[in-house]
C-alpha cells in the first residue's frame, strides 16, 4: 500500500519573523503551510500578530488573490474601503479579490491581535503580477518618478517616448500613431507573463490608450493601478518643459505651447494622483510603494 505522509505543522514550531518594519506599520508572522510551495499548492496560510499600536500592511487591494482572516484574539480595526469596524475573536473578514476595494488591519488597542491570514501561495514574497501604468502630461515629472520606482523595486521599465522616437528613426515622414502604445503593450505582456512588476511611463492622452493598458493587466491576471502625475504650479510646469534636457537621443521635447494645446482628456475612471508641486520623486515613489503594499 503507498502511504502518504501527513503533512501537519504545529504553529508552536514555526519561527516567528518580522514581515514589515515601517514606522506605524509591524507584525510578525508565523507561515504554517511551508509544505505548499515545493508542490505548488494554491493556498496558503500564516499567524499574524499584530502589536499594539501597530498596523499589520498598508492599504492595498488585490486583482486575483482573494484573502480570509480569523481573528483568533485581540481586537482590531478593519478599513474596507471607506468602511471602518471593530474586529474581535471570532470574526471572519473575506476580501474579495477583483473588486477594487482596499483593505487594511490595525490595532489600536492594548492586547496583541492574533489572527491566522489565508490566501494565494505566494513563496516568491513578491505578490501576484502587477503593472503600474503612470501618466500625465509633458513636464509633469512623470518618467522622473516612474524611473525612481522601477530602480527601487527592479522593475521592468517600458516607456512608450522611446518606442516611438525608435519607430520613427525607421519610418522617417510618417505618423507612428498608435504602434507605439500598441508595441508597449505587447512588451509589459510578455514580462507579466513571467511574472515580472512592470512600469509603464507614457502621456496616455485618451481613453483608448488607458483601456489598453487596463486590458493588459486584465488579461494577464495581473494587479493594476493608474497613477496621473501633475503639477499644480503652472509656472513650475512651464520652467520644467522649457529647460529639459535630451534624455532619448534624437527625441524632440515638445515646447508649452505644444504642451498646453494638447488633447488630453479628462478621467473617467480611478486612479492615483500624484501632484510634483507639493511632492518630490522619493516620496511620491515612496506613497505608491505604501499603496501597493511594496513598500519595506
């Protein structure tokens, strides 16, 4: 007869580590199904403490990985959304996935929150695939901050400036149009597929181009966050379009006039807003960071 080996683990064996150490943000963890991993299991499951006046990860939402907790004891405060409540022994919070509402668990009172977290396996630590679309106008500080971000979390960096300035060194005289964007896409796809974070840097002036991208992410079961850059100084704005220097060789900034007559249609749909007036590149990298839960 083939015997199977029991796979059972006592969490009084586990070693505890720190997950986070981010002012405000600490728990400790505790993985029990450590067996998933070689196998490829698709649950997996960890103890959470919680300390007090600690918050266990930062506001973040998930496209494919749904996740269960069961507050074992303590208390806590759940915010879903716009939603705040009171967690205690015996509750049970799902969150689902794909439904574009941020969760986050704190504890503000004195006890410890213990509570056991269910969800995707995930030994890579990194999460589920995720593309981070930034966009906005000329000047704006966009690529400043997108390459920031990329560089401090090793990024795949597609920038849709230097596709077309390529493009066109081959088909001098013609429109690139849309083969830019079109290129970007397929590029961001394939490093999805394998599983790669992926920055995406471009105007992404209409909303055919932000369905696009969207349209990426969805159909490579990947998280997805738009993020507009702007800046709310117009003099500031001015200053940075006139005195850019040459980043792509042979690429020609566009002048503020170009800038400002521009055809960049309003939003429609959410996204993050980040305004280069009032925040500098390491700090807006930093607050997307935070976000999307990247941030260590």
């Amino acid at each position: 007869m083939n015997k199977q080996r029991i796979i059972n683990v006592n969490v009084a064996e586990v070693t505890e580590t720190m997950v986070d150490n981010f002012p405000g943000w600490r728990s400790y963890r505790k993985a029990i199904t450590p067996a998933m991993q070689p196998r490829e299991g698709r649950l997996g499951a960890q103890v959470m403490w919680v300390p007090s006046g600690q918050t266990a990860c930062p506001f973040h939402t998930h496209q494919i990985k749904d996740e269960i907790f069961y507050i074992l004891s303590g208390r806590g405060v759940l915010r879903y959304g716009e939603n705040l409540e009171e967690i205690t022994a015996g509750d049970c919070i799902s969150c689902p996935a794909s439904t574009g509402v941020a969760h986050r668990i704190a504890n503000p009172f004195e006890e410890d929150l213990v509570y056991p977290a269910i969800g995707l396996n995930d030994p890579s630590g990194r999460g589920e695939c995720m593309l981070l679309v930034f966009s906005g106008l000329p000047g704006t500080g966009k690529s400043t901050i997108a390459k920031v971000f990329a560089r401090k979390h090793s990024a795949v960096y597609v920038r849709v400036d230097e596709i077309e300035n390529a493009v066109l060194s081959t088909i001098r005289d013609h429109e690139v149009g849309p083969l830019g964007y079109l290129i970007a896409f397929a590029i961001a796809r394939s490093n999805l597929t394998l599983g790669n974070l992926v920055v995406a840097d471009s105007v992404n002036p209409v909303p055919e181009s932000r369905q696009g991208w969207r349209d990426v992410a969805q159909h490579t079961n990947s998280s997805f966050l738009d993020v507009e850059v702007v800046c709310s100084d117009k003099d500031e704005h001015k200053r940075r379009v006139e005195t850019r220097s040459m980043e792509i060789v042979g690429h020609q900034h566009p002048s503020w006039a170009r800038v400002e007559s521009m055809d960049y249609a309003p939003w429609t749909t959410d996204r993050l807003i980040i305004d280069t007036a009032t925040s500098d590149p390491d700090a807006a990298a930093l607050e997307i960071a935070v976000r999307l839960g990247l941030a260590r």
